[in-house]
C-alpha cells in the first residue's frame, strides 16, 4: 500500500477519534472543565456582588454565603460524599438509588433551612433575607447533588452544560433586572442566585425524580440513610471543626465590627482565592505521588518527595502571593472598588496564611501517605481551639486584621502540630512526655490504618 493510499485513512480515523472526544470527552477532563466553569462563576459573580452592592452590603452578601457554606459541607458529609463512595464500589447508579439520592437532598433543606433561619436570625438579618437565603441554600444543595450524582451516571457532559449553562444565564438576567429596576440589593442578588440555579437544574430534577412519581415505593430512604451514615459519621465531625476554625471566625468579625467590615475582609478572601484554587488542584496528584513514594521508597522516599514538591509549589506560590499582596491597596481598589482599598492588610496576613496552608497541607500528605488520618483531626482540633482562643484580644487589637491574624494563628498552630507529631513517628525514642497529652486524652493509639 502506497504513503498516498495510507495517508486518507489515517487522516480519517484522527478525525473520528476526534468526533468521538468531542461526544464523549474523558471523564477528567468533563470533570475540570466542569470546576473551571463553577469556580470561575463563583468568583465572578462575588467580584460583581462587590461592585454591585457596596461594601456594606457586600458584608451582608457575604455572611449569608459564609452561613450557606457551613449548610452545603453538611449537605456533602451526609449525601454526596458517602454516595461517590457507595457507587464508586458498584458498577453503576441505579435508578431507584438516583431517586432516592434526590428525595433525600429536598428532605435534608429541611433541618438545613432551620439551620439558616438561626444563623442569620442571630447576625440580625430580616425576614425577606431568610427566605432568599433558605431558597438559595436549596437551589445549591440540588445543583450540588445532581452535578456529582451525573458525574456518577457517567454524564460529565451534562453536568458541564447544566452548569455552564447557570453561569451563562446569570450575567443576562442580572443585566434585565438591573435596567428594569435600577437596581440590585443584597437580598435581589441572593434570589437571581437561587432563581438560575433552579431554573438550570430543573430538567434534570424531572429526569432523575420522574420514577419517585411512577413508583413512589422506589425510594429506599431507611436503606440508603443507614449506609450513608456509616460513612458521614467521620465526615461531620470535620465539617463542624473546619467551621468552627474559619468560617465561624468571619460570622463573628461581621457581627461584632460591622458587614462593612466584613465585606472588606471577604474581598480580600476572594483575591487570595485564586491560590488557594491552585492548592485545591493539588488534590488530585500529591496524595497519590505521596502514597506511591512512601510504598515505594519507604520513610526517606516520603520526605524527599514532599521536600522537593514544596520547593515546586512553594516558588511559584510565594511569587503570586507577593505580586497580589505586597501592591495589595492597588489590586483591591481596581477589582472591587475604591472603598476596599483600606483592606490591604487584611489580604497580606491572609497571604501569609495561605503559605502555612501550603505547609501544612504538604506535612498532611505525610500523614495520608502513611495512613494515618487520625493525626489530622487531632491538628484540625487543635487550630480551632487555637483560633478561639486568641480571636477575642486580636480583634481588640486589630480589628477584622486582627480576626484574619486570627484564622492564621490556628493554620500555624494544626501545622505546628503535625510537624511535632512527625517527629514523633520518625523518632519515638526522642518523645517528649508532655507532647502526647492529647493521644492520651483519646485513649490508646490505634495502629496506622485509622
């Protein structure tokens, strides 16, 4: 066969190859294409809240998203997450599971809704606030459920349009409003929200939730949520600890200083996003890579490794933190708005404490790579109490400055922590009596598989 006889086919099967990327593109890729548009819109639309509201409402804006945050994790912990593991051990998602699954993200906006209502009850905020917000939280927790519930089916595709699809409609209807009323309130903004995301999410709702209306027998709830609970029972005690740490300290600033306040230091949050974002990214290699050397290379494999991808990620990292916080009054003032300049040191002790995440994070995968995850509650733990502890004098002191400084504090002390406890494994004879206070206050140690 000749080169010019070859040459046709070959072009044609590249071509058909592509035509079928473009149908059925790989999982991962649907999968990052899908957070790109979800992270992207989030960030976005924070940044025209911003511009939108004012800083004031802003702040108002933003301890109603910190409130939704904390509904969401607990959302995860007791529907989406166990569900990713329970399919991820079976070929498929059956239909009745599907059904149920979406049966139990309306029963579970319930308790949800009571948690809201309380939260924002005690900020002061008023009745139209709390339901934009429960219809919000609603619209998310079902948007949330059925992205991971079609990446489970095999549908990334959809899940990608349906959520490109919400980032796309948002921009348009927030333009009609605002040239038929001139204006956009917090509460206004919350509902053109909640409003697109049901709106997109509402095909899939009738797909997914049509068999609950042919057999409403289908849905197993007592079956699923005894499944679901054996896996969530280590996954909400993480979510109220991470809360307590962070999210909590930030209801508080916004409570105690003022939404203005708050708003100040939630853009700061949002500028510092963009790193954290790329941390978050990590996720999907370093556990393993880290899990791989220690099998392979056993302890000192372990440590070169992490050394040497924190010399990688922290170069780079350390630069954009600079580049963002060093000139920090300039790029508040020219994303967000003149009146958020004066937070500029707000987003510097927030850059400072993304680097000791990035520690910390990195000192975590030592711990994942050994399998020992018990360790890494403990330090969690440990950086809440260290953040209450010391958030009262530092906002005395410093103001919402002072509550970031806070959030930082408890960063530096899980980190310290873990390091301590590293030692500790890697030299047990060289143990200090007084650093095992805590594994003695829980009991015998486990062995490493906990």
């Amino acid at each position: 066969m000749t080169e010019a006889s070859t040459a046709p086919s070959w072009l044609a099967g590249l071509i058909r190859r592509g035509a079928g990327l473009v149908r059925r593109p790989p999982a991962a890729l649907a999968a990052l294409a899908d957070q790109g548009v979800v992270s992207g819109f989030g960030f976005v639309s924070g940044i025209a809240a911003a511009r939108l509201l004012g800083i004031a409402e802003f702040g108002h804006f933003a301890m109603i998203l910190i409130v939704l945050s904390f509904a969401q994790a607990l959302h995860n912990a007791l529907i989406t997450a166990p569900m990713m593991t329970l399919v991820g051990a079976r070929s498929g998602v059956s239909t009745a599971y599907g059904a149920t699954i979406l049966a139990g993200a309306f029963l579970l906006s319930a308790p949800g809704a009571v948690f809201v209502v309380i939260a924002l009850l005690i900020a002061g905020m008023s009745g139209e606030t709390l339901v934009a917000a429960c219809a919000l939280m609603l619209a998310q927790n079902l948007q949330f459920t059925l992205r991971r519930l079609l990446f489970a089916k095999g549908r990334g595709v959809q899940a990608l349009l349906m959520d490109f699809a919400r980032a796309a409609s948002f921009p348009f209807v927030a333009l009609l409003v605002w040239v038929e009323q001139d204006v956009i309130g917090g509460n206004g903004f919350v509902w053109l929200l909640a409003a697109t995301s049901v709106a997109t999410c509402l095909p899939f709702i009738v797909s997914i939730g049509r068999p609950i209306l042919r057999r409403p027998g289908c849905v197993q709830t007592g079956a699923v949520t005894r499944r679901h609970i054996a896996l969530a029972r280590w996954l909400l005690p993480i979510v109220f600890v991470t809360f307590v740490q962070e999210q909590l300290i930030w209801l508080v600033a916004g409570s105690v200083l003022g939404l203005e306040e708050l708003g100040g230091l939630r853009a700061a949050q949002y500028l510092i996003g963009t790193v954290l974002l790329l941390l978050a990214a990590t996720e999907n290699v370093l556990p393993v890579a880290a899990a791989r050397a220690h099998a392979e290379g056993g302890e000192a494999a372990l440590r070169a490794y992490l050394l040497r991808t924190s010399v990688k990620l922290g170069v780079p990292i350390i630069v954009i933190l600079a580049i963002l916080a060093i000139p920090g009054e300039m790029w508040l003032r020219v994303i967000f708005g003149t009146e958020y300049a004066a937070y500029g040191n707000c987003l510097r002790i927030l850059s400072v404490s993304v680097m000791v995440v990035l520690a910390r994070d990195l000192t975590a995968n030592y711990f994942r790579a050994k399998q020992n995850t018990r360790v890494l509650f403990e330090s969690l733990c440990v950086s809440m109490v260290m953040s209450i502890a010391v958030v009262v004098p530092l906002m005395q002191a410093g103001g919402v400055s002072g509550a970031a400084a806070a959030v930082g504090a408890g960063h530096l002390a899980s980190l310290v922590y873990l390091v301590l406890a590293a030692r500790r494994q890697a030299h047990p004879a060289s143990a200090r009596p007084e650093f095992g206070w805590w594994r003695r206050s829980l009991g015998p140690a486990k062995s490493a598989r906990t």
